[in-house]
C-alpha cells in the first residue's frame, strides 16, 4: 500500500502544525547556502557541466550584488565639508504691550495690541454750554438729490475756529464718496441756523455726553443734530495712523450716518476697507481704516 502523503509545511494536522523549514531570507544566507550546496556537489562526485557551471557563476554574482546593495541601504552615509548655507535661529518674539488709546468720552484706555505710534494724549475739554456757529455758506456742488442744509456750531472750549471746521465739513460732505455719492442726497452749509434741515455740534465730552449717548466712535445724534466728541476732533488714533484729515472724514460721515439711520456695523472682509459705520476709534477686527460710505 503506498504511503499517504504527508502533511504539507504549515498544515494543520491532530497533533498541531508541522514545523515549516527555514529558508534564507538575507543575500548573504542565500550566498552561503548555494556555496554550501555547490560544496556538497563536489564532496559528492557530482559533475557539472559548462552550462550549469555558468548558471551557478552568474547566480553567486547576483547574489553578491544584492548582499552590496542591502547593506548601502543600512548604512548611514557621511560627506566630508561644510553646508553651503547657515539658518540663524528665529528671533524670540516681545510680548505684545497694550498700549493707551483713546475713548469717545476723551479718556485713554488699554489697548488690544501693540502700536506703531504712541496715541496722542487726549486734551479733557471742559463744559462752557457756549458755542461759536459758523458763519459760512457753502453750495452743494451736485445738482442732483434732495438738498439738506446744514448749520455747524463749535462749543468755545474746544479751542476751534467754527468757520474753519465748517469748511472742511463741507469738503466731506460734498465729495462724491460720502453720502451724497449714493445720488438721493446733496448738502449744503448755511450761516443761519433758522434755514438749516439739522445742524452739526463740536462739544466737549460732557456737553456732548449729555446731549445724547456717544457711541464707540465718539459720536451720536440728538434729534435734528449731529453731535461729535471734540475732543476726539484733534486727535488721530493709531487706526489712522497719523491722518488726521481722515479721522475727521470719518467723524463726519459717521455721525450723518446715524442721523441717516444707518446701524453700526462690524469687519465684512479682513484687508478691505472697514465700513463707514464700524466704530474705528480702535480694532479694526483686520479691516482697514476708511472714512468714506462709498469709497
């Protein structure tokens, strides 16, 4: 009766698994085991012919070239010389140091991050409850819209000339990217505040405060009027980074933009211009300083 097969290497059988055989794995247990076998040839009379002698020869240099190419592989290479570049560590980082700015009520407050420039130091204006009315009358230089006419008076402790501020009021509120830009709307100053539509007040914290509630930006409607912190009026904070011009703009169509009915607004889109509405008296929340509705 033939034997029955055995089982193969691996295979389960009742008393386990039978043991699997080893095989060289490394080029260099592949190289001793041929030249074993090649030994075991010879010590057994074996012959080999030309051919096989070949075979074998081409055989024990692959697996010479194999054993020199796994070993390039583990072994960590060194290069003599110096690197063609040196990376200075990067510089340890201040911590950043609020610093003062200043509130719609004339007070300086801690800031939320570091500044360029120091904020200059608010003047505290006191309540006279007196006031100088411009004395100027400036056209709108747009023909189309209706025509809202308009009286500035200044309060005297403020230190401003009314006729001067009621100039550059004017400036603001004729060119084409304030309110009038929207095309509804066109302005002009008179010296008589019994023809004007609403007039504009400069007054000092605690006059202003007590006309109506300051907003954030320093400004806020009382009826008919607009109301601007004059002491703000003279001071650039460093959201406008020295542009005092701007500043002013941007009190102006601020305040005519709450008289307009318009809300306060925030950042729509980090780098672009902040709207006219936001209070930018401070953060700009990565908006840009602007003083324009329609800029």
């Amino acid at each position: 009766m033939a034997d029955a097969p055995g089982p193969e290497p691996g295979e389960a059988t009742a008393a386990g698994y039978c043991h699997r055989v080893s095989e060289p794995n490394s080029p260099g247990q592949r190289f001793a085991a041929a030249r074993k076998a090649l030994s075991d040839a010879a010590a057994a009379g074996v012959r080999l012919g030309p051919r096989l002698w070949g075979a074998i020869a081409v055989g024990a240099l692959l697996v010479i070239a194999l054993a020199v190419w796994a070993n390039a592989l583990v072994t960590p290479v060194t290069r003599a010389g110096h690197p063609t570049t040196s990376v200075a560590p990067l510089p340890a980082t201040a911590p950043a140091t609020p610093t003062p700015s200043a509130t719609a009520t004339g007070e300086p407050t801690a800031g939320s991050g570091p500044s360029t420039s120091p904020t200059p130091k608010v003047p505290r204006l006191k309540s006279s409850g007196k006031f100088d009315i411009a004395g100027v009358n400036i056209g709108s230089v747009s023909s189309s819209g209706a025509l809202r006419r308009y009286s500035v008076r200044v309060e005297t402790t403020a230190k401003l000339k009314a006729d001067k501020v009621a100039r550059q009021i004017a400036g603001v509120l004729n060119d084409p990217r304030s309110w009038t830009g929207s095309g509804g709307l066109r302005f002009a100053a008179v010296a008589d505040p019994a023809k004007a539509h609403f007039s504009i007040t400069l007054g000092a914290p605690g006059t202003a405060g007590r006309l109506c509630d300051l907003d954030a930006a320093g400004t806020c409607t009382d009826g008919a009027d607009v109301v601007v912190n004059a002491a703000l009026w003279s001071v650039t904070p460093t959201s406008y980074a020295g542009n005092t011009a701007g500043w002013q703009a941007y009190l102006v169509n601020h305040g005519m933009g709450q008289l307009l009915g318009e809300r306060n607004a925030g950042c729509e889109k980090k780098n672009r211009p902040a709207p006219v509405m936001m209070p930018q008296l401070g953060d700009l929340e990565g908006c840009t300083a602007n003083p324009w509705p329609y800029p």
